[in-house]
C-alpha cells in the first residue's frame, strides 16, 4: 500500500499553491452563470411582500379584497391575521406575500392591500430599549427586561488594585453601529412543486446546500429525502445565507398552495428589513501595562446590540495576552432584526475595542506600537508577520513611530496603524466523490456551495494535481444537495472539510488505478509517479509509462470513490496581520485611505490567486466597515431609513486605496484550511489607530465619517 | 409597498409618476402611439392610456427580439423576465440606480438597466454583458477579468465587465485614478475592485501591444 495521502512538499506541487482561474470564471464573466435569481421556470410565479415599514405595530385587519382583483395577482398570502401584532422590524414586519404572474403586478397587488393598524412605540434604539418605562421588546420566555447578562467575569476589586500600579492606564468608550451583509443577491429561493425523479426542487441562494432539504419538509409537507436543493452560484452570503427564513417557507408554501413554480427573492428593502446583520456593541474598556509595555490588566464593561438576538462579542483581552481579566457583558434587546453570524461574528467588534487600546498603551509609554504588539501577541508566527507588513507599510521611514503627528499647513495628516488577526477555521465531516471514466473523464463531486470563495476551482484542482492532470481535466460538481455533503460555509470551515475529503477521494481513485496497472507496468500500488498526464514507474527508467487516456482505457466501467474527511490533512490555526496609512484632512474631517496591506498564512495555499481575492475582500470589508457603514433607524417611527444601498453605503471603487494582499509562504505547514473570517477582523482598527498616528485623534465611535471626525478633533459641533 | 401600511416605496411608484409627467417623451419614441393624434391623446389622458401591454421590438446583441412591455417595465426586467430565452446576465440588486449590476450598453453609453424604461428603447442598440462574449468566445475584458481573479460570487460581475469595456472605450490610456472613476458607478461587496483593476490594465496593455483578442465586443 502507498502511504496515507498527503499534501506534500510545496517544491513538489503543479497544479495546487499557483495561481488558478477560477473554472468557473468563463460562465460568471459572460452572465450565463445562473443563479437563484435568475431561474426562469415555465408557468412561474414571482412573490413580493407587503411590510410593515415601522417597527411594532397591532394590526386591525388586512383587506385584500382590492388586490386579489388586480390582473395577473393569482396567490395571497396573509401572515398577519387581524389582532396579531408585529413585534419587530425583520421577518416579523411581513404582513402578507402577493404571488403574481408578473414582478410588476406582484407589486401592484402589495400597494392593492388596505392594512389598518395601530402604530405601537418602536423601540429600535438601545437608549429607548433601556429607558424607564420601555415597553418589553425582549420576547424570550419569561424575561421581564430589555437588558440581560450574556457573561460575567473575574474580579473587578481585583483588577482595580492591579491597575493602581501600572506604569500606563488607558481608558476609552467604543462605539460600533449596527453593520449590514449586503449579499450583492438577496436572500431567496425558487421553488418548483412538481415532482420529478421523485424530487421536488429548489434552488436557493444559500451556504448551507447540504443542511437546506430538511428545512423544507414542514412547509413542503413531505420527507426531506424527496427534496433537493440545487444552488449552481450564489450571489454573497458572509453568515447570512445559512436558513430557508421565514421567506423559504413563505415560498414552499405558495408553490404547495398555487401547484405553480414560485420565485420568492426579497427585494433590497426587504433584505436590509430582515436578512439579519452584524451586531453592534458599546464597549468601555480599561487596559494597564507596566513600564516595559506589558499589558497586565483589562476591564470590560460592554454591551451587545443584536436586535431581537443576543449580539456577539469574544470580549476583551481578544487576541492579546493578559494575566488578569474582569469582564461584564449584557444583550440590549430592541425590536429591530437578530443579528446573524456575519464573517467572523463578534470578531471586528471585540478587535477594534482592544486594537484601539493596546495603541494607546503603546502610545501613552511613548512606545512603538510594532513593538508594544508584538510584546503582547503570544505567536512566532505574529511577530514575523508584524516584521512583514511594517516592511511592506513603510513603517521604518515614517516620522511618527512612537508619538502622533500633527496636521500640515494644508490641514493634512499622515498617519500609519496596525492591527492582529487570528482564527481556528474548522474541518470536519465534508465527503466527495471522485468518478474516473474508461474514456479519460474526471468528475469530482461534493453538495457543497462556492460563495465566491473559489471552492468549485479547488474542487476540481485538488484531483488534477493528485492524478497527475490539469484542472480542466477534472469535472467539478457542486451545489446540490444529492452529491455527498458538505458542512455549511461558516467560520471558515469549508476548505478545512472539503479539501481533506476531495484530497481523500482522488487518492482512493489513484491507488484503485495503480492496482489495475500492476500487471501492466509491474509496480505496486505507490509505486507510481503521476505528472502531466502520464503515469510512469517510480524509480523506473522511463520506459514504464502509460497516457492517462491508456491508464482510463484499462477500466471496464467508471471509476467511484467516496472520500472522507480526514483529520491529518486539516489543521486550523492561523494568523494574520494588517496595517493602514490614511490621510485625514484635519479641516474637512475626510479621511482617506492611502494604503492597506494585508499577510495571512493558512497552511498549504491551493489556489494563491483566490487567496488574494479573499485577502483583499476582507481588508476592503474592514475598510468599508469603519468608514462608511451604518444601519440608521428613525428613531421616532421606526422606519428603517438606510434601506438602500443610497443611504447604506459600502465602499466603492474610489474608496480603494492601494492594497497589498501577501500569503505568508514562510508558513511550511502540510495542512490546509480557510482563511477568510480573519481577513475581515484587524483593518478597521488599523484604520482608526493610523488616523490617530497621522494626528493625535483617536477614534472611538465607528464609522469614521467626516462628522465623527470632526467631533473628535474639535468637541461636539 | 405603500398604502396605510407605510411609506411609498421607492421602487415602484416612483416610475410611475415619472412615466405620468414622460407621458410624451414615451409617446414619441413611437413605442406606445402609432401617430400624431393618439400620441396627442396619449400626452392628453396621461397615465391611463399608457396603461396596458404593448409588443415591442428592441435590437439586442445584434439581435431583433420582440417582447411585451407594459410602459413602466424597465429595460431589466425586459431582459430578464420578459424575454424568451432571457437575458439573466445584468442582475437586479438595488432597484434604483445605486449599484450598477445592470449596466448595460446603449448606442454605445453605459446606463443603469434599472432605470431605463423598455419601452424608450426601441431603435437602440443595446448590448448586454452576454453580447460582450461567451464562454468559448471571451471578449479581452471577459478574459482579463478571468486572468485577474476580478470577480468572486459574481453577481457584480457582468455589471463591471460591461463598464469596463465602456470606460476603456471611453477613455483608453485611463490611469488608476480615471479608471476608479469610470468604475465608480458599480459596487462589489466580496472585494474584487483591486483585481478588477488588474485587469483594466492587462486589457490596456495587451490592446496598446496590438496583441488583444476579440477586441470589439459582439453585436457592437
């Protein structure tokens, strides 16, 4: 037998740690790629809903009578019954769903339907969640406040004597806003009730392919084995996309009802109503070092604004090493959406409270903040990545390294800050199926779902490199929930599950090959050297080789193995650093970024262009988070006012810096996994700890706007 | 959604009346009125008369297709919902200008597909990111972009691959800056503008080499 499979020595790789194009970029480039919301079915209908735009309100009764007489309307269907009472702003906001032959008409039975209600206090902001006499909004069973406690620890006394003999104290109150996923698709399924193969079908924008069949047995009213789920491209999901909703349901039921294919995507309003979000947070926190900036105290006082969920937050000391920890931290429950695992969940929050801090200890002790990091983050890895980007960053000829700089004549500052990054992405029980055909076809075959991520390229790459091919060789198969299952796409575990199990595959269809050629080429089983299409004798002298087409044409039938995921192929536990240079206009408040550079280690790289991509996608999502996004309600009414990507921003093309996005080949490990969840966590931070090396600012209060800016710099206006 | 219910929704009413106060400027593009009088009658009545379906024929990748309008159906939704086979390339996700992911080519401008109304497009030629190439037959922005790694989930994709071959035949030795600029009307949320970025140049240097394929996007 030939050894476990493994990934090998990254000198001796052809196809994996390169940079490959995506399989999948010739379909996505020219629009044929097809995704949930592109499904056009014969005799389809598309749903639109009516919402509440307020947050809570009691509803009197729903006339639907005007609207079911429109042309084209066909299906209604009444969530709120007279006397039920919209308790939030998100799913709960539905009030009924049109089904019509056309979107237009679809909408026009939505503005058709005559609703009297009875508006109710909204209650969507924190201060209005915990003031006097606010009406409960926490909706778990037997809670009497809008404020709970979600942890407590250490002792506070204690810290306190701690803190009286630190060489610094810091103190600072964060402030971080609610953040969107803006998933460029909105949630939703198509939904075909008509059996075929003894299937009912669904497509469905989802990172859970696997896990979606048995979300639809009580809606469908039938055992989740007859129904399949088929997701061929998915337009964004970052931890939003793991559950059918409210809006799945809504759909089956509809195509069960009507008999007639339903396509139910939310619209943008909707999505930003009810698709969930990342939570906000209030955190006050204290931090101590001694005089040779070891950090040596912290306490955390914190709250977490998840709407009608618990919000997240790892909390203080995050990433940093500190010998003594108080920390309180409460849910303030409002009547708005739960926030939702969004990519890297409480993750950027719990950083940007303690990247903030650690500068300003580094700062206080006239330190060099590179070096005050690099005292505190326990990992080797860290320390050289810090060596990396400050490098890459130009760190060593800027000015103010130990002390902020001031503003110019012009009002402009230039300032440069840092920030860690770590993560355990998962690996667990993902499998795949590698079919090896007589005539040279390779499929290789998992339910799992590519977000973007490049998961379909690998799929594929994974068994060319094992079989000797190259990636066009190899067939992948992915998105639907009849091949072997995958884990859903959260945390970071995709690559650490799948790529084990396709490696598993390909390595079960190599050695089940090497046994049919024994007799032909003489070696045993592990015996053989597989490389551009040929396969040849180990050792030999070059006359033992067969083509690939040969090897296939020894098979009397296709090929199937089924691969596993595999432990020692897996391993998680990674590091990244980043660091910002911004410019701030100290007289407009504007801040620009200049620059942004980005490393990341993560075991083998299997597609380094990919790897870039996400590197990039996560610097950008940090970036756009701390300048730029933030869920805004009216506080009076409670309508969602950034319901559109005009008053939701996200950072755009002119919003990009020049940005460095470096894998840390010092990294040697023979392992793989994802990477992306620590992507998104340290640039934020970077950002608001560069604006105060450019001039003595520090931000607290996300995003940083011109206005935030301006109060910082000069008191509230 | 408007009514008791709440607020007027943007996406709906908001074409509405302007299809009330365009009224003539529809008409006159003789989609909705065959001659003077019923465009005067159409200009007259206003919205009620330009309620209903009307066939229409617009010039697509070259193509001659006819499809059903209503005259508030944008040019998306006749792309996508209203064609047989669709056009499912340009993709709605905002509704309202803000995005770009259904930017598409007319007479030779790029526009948001959202906000142009089908019915005023007739006599145009529209091309939309599949008339840029296919999958066998990538057009060098296509072919850059797969080169580049500038696309991730995709759905912003077609949107900038069109406004790429716009702004790179709008102005064709575009630095960083420029190009940032021309790109500006679209959004990406994975983070693909670096690489989309990339990619504009690689077209620009392989066009300035002489050596660029397929240069000129089908049904241009």
């Amino acid at each position: 037998m030939s050894p476990d499979p493994s990934w090998g020595k990254r000198a001796d790789l052809d196809v994996l740690n390169r940079d490959i194009r995506r399989v999948d970029g010739p379909e996505k480039v020219t629009g044929r790629a097809i995704y949930t919301h592109d499904v056009r079915l014969p005799n389809m209908l598309y749903a639109r809903t009516l919402r509440l735009q307020t947050a809570r309100a009691k509803i009197n009764a729903v006339d639907v009578e005007a609207a079911r007489q429109l042309p084209g309307v066909v299906h209604i269907h009444i969530e709120k019954e007279p006397g039920s009472e919209v308790r939030y702003s998100g799913d709960d906001s539905i009030i009924a769903v049109v089904a019509a032959e056309t979107m237009e008409a679809a909408l026009d039975g939505v503005r058709a339907i005559v609703v009297d209600l009875e508006k109710l206090p909204p209650v969507v902001t924190e201060k209005a969640a915990k003031a006097a006499n606010a009406p409960l909004v926490n909706y778990s069973r037997n809670a009497d406040s809008n404020v709970t406690t979600a942890s407590e620890s250490g002792d506070r006394a204690a810290i306190d004597e701690v803190i009286r003999g630190a060489a610094a104290l810091v103190e600072l109150d964060i402030e971080i806003p609610t953040q969107h996923h803006v998933c460029l698709e909105t949630h939703g399924h198509v939904v075909d009730p008509a059996e075929r193969e003894g299937f009912v079908h669904i497509y469905a924008s989802t990172q859970n392919v696997s896990g979606m069949p048995g979300q639809f047995r009580r809606p469908l009213e039938r055992d989740s084995d007859t129904i399949r789920v088929i997701t061929p491209h998915m337009g964004g999901g970052f931890g939003a996309k793991f559950g059918a909703g409210l809006e799945g349901a809504l759909a089956a039921r509809i195509a069960r009802e009507t008999g007639r294919p339903v396509h139910y995507m939310l619209s943008r309003a909707d999505e930003f109503t009810m698709a969930g979000n990342r939570s906000g947070s209030k955190q006050k926190i204290r931090l101590a070092a001694n005089a040779e900036g070891k950090l040596i105290a912290v306490d955390l006082d914190a709250e977490k604004h998840g709407g009608q969920g618990r919000g997240a937050l790892p909390g203080a000391p995050y990433r940093y090493e500190v010998e003594n920890v108080s920390s309180r931290v409460v849910s303030v429950k409002t009547a708005a959406d739960s926030n939702r695992a969004m990519r890297a969940p409480g993750h950027p929050q719990a950083s940007f409270g303690m990247e903030s801090a650690v500068d300003m200890i580094a700062y206080a002790l006239k330190m060099d903040p590179v070096e005050v990091r690099r005292l505190n983050l326990s990992s080797e890895v860290h320390s050289r990545q810090l060596d990396t980007v400050a490098k890459e960053i130009g760190w060593a000829d800027h000015p103010n390294r130990t002390a902020p700089g001031k503003a110019g004549d012009n009002g402009m500052a230039v300032g440069i800050g840092f920030g860690a990054a770590g993560w355990g992405p998962g690996g667990r029980a993902s499998q795949c199926d590698v079919t090896v055909n007589p005539d040279g076809t390779v499929v290789s075959a998992t339910a799992t779902q590519d977000l973007g991520t490049g998961a379909r390229t690998y799929v594929a790459a994974i068994v060319a490199e094992e079989l000797g091919l190259q990636v066009s060789d190899v067939l992948a198969k992915i998105g639907d929930s009849e091949l072997p299952p995958s884990v859903a796409s959260g945390g970071s575990v995709t690559t650490g599950s799948s790529a084990p199990a396709i490696k598993d595959a390909a390595h079960q269809a190599r050695e089940a090959l090497e046994a049919k050629l024994e007799p032909v080429l003489g070696a045993a089983v592990g015996g053989y050297l597989w490389k551009d299409g040929q396969v040849s004798v180990r050792d030999g002298d070059g006359g033992q080789s067969l083509s690939w087409k040969a090897v296939c044409a020894l098979l009397r039938e296709p090929l199937v193995v089924r691969g596993k995921f595999k432990q020692a192929l897996y391993r998680g536990d990674i590091h990244g650093i980043q660091a910002a240079k911004v410019e701030v206009d100290t007289l407009t408040g504007r801040v620009r970024v200049l620059k942004m550079v980005a490393v990341q280690d993560q075991g083998l790289p299997l597609n380094r262009m990919a790897l870039r991509s996400q590197i990039n996608g996560g610097m950008i999502q940090a970036l756009s988070y701390g300048l730029l996004e933030q869920r805004v309600f009216d506080e009076q009414d409670g309508y969602l006012l950034s319901d559109n990507l005009d008053l939701y921003k996200i950072a755009g093309p002119q919003e990009m810096p020049e940005m460095v996005a470096l894998i840390d080949d010092e990294d040697e490990r023979e392992s793989v996994c994802g990477m992306a969840e620590a992507t998104i966590i340290p640039g934020h931070g970077a950002i608001a700890n560069a604006i105060y090396n450019a001039c003595g600012v520090r931000l607290t209060k996300m995003p940083f706007t011109a206005d935030n800016v301006l109060e910082a710099l000069y008191g509230k206006v | 959604m408007g009514g008791p219910a709440g607020r007027p929704s943007d996406q709906g009413l908001s074409r509405r009346s302007f299809l009330k106060g365009a009224g003539g400027a529809a008409a006159a593009s003789g989609v909705l009125a065959a001659d003077a009088a019923s465009q005067e009658a159409a200009t007259a009545e206003g919205a009620a008369t330009l309620s209903g379906t009307t066939e229409v024929e617009l010039t697509v990748n070259g193509q001659a297709r006819k499809v059903s309008v209503e005259p508030r159906t944008t040019l998306l939704s006749a792309l996508r919902d209203r064609m047989d086979p669709a056009l499912t390339g340009a993709k709605l996700v905002c509704d309202m200008g803000s995005c770009g992911a259904c930017t598409v080519i007319i007479d030779g401008q790029p526009v948001y597909g959202c906000m142009t109304l089908a019915a005023r497009c007739q006599g145009k030629a529209i091309t939309t990111v599949e008339g840029f190439g296919s999958p066998d037959k990538m057009s060098d922005v296509q072919d850059a972009f797969c080169e580049k790694d500038g696309l991730m989930c995709g759905f912003c994709t077609p949107g900038f691959v069109v406004a790429t071959h716009a702004a790179l035949d709008r102005k064709p030795n575009a630095d960083i800056d420029e190009l940032k600029y021309e790109l500006s009307g679209n959004l990406c949320r994975c983070g693909t503008y670096p690489h989309i970025f990339e990619a504009a140049k690689a077209v620009q240097m392989s066009r300035a080499a002489g050596t660029g394929e397929a240069q000129e996007g089908a049904g241009r």
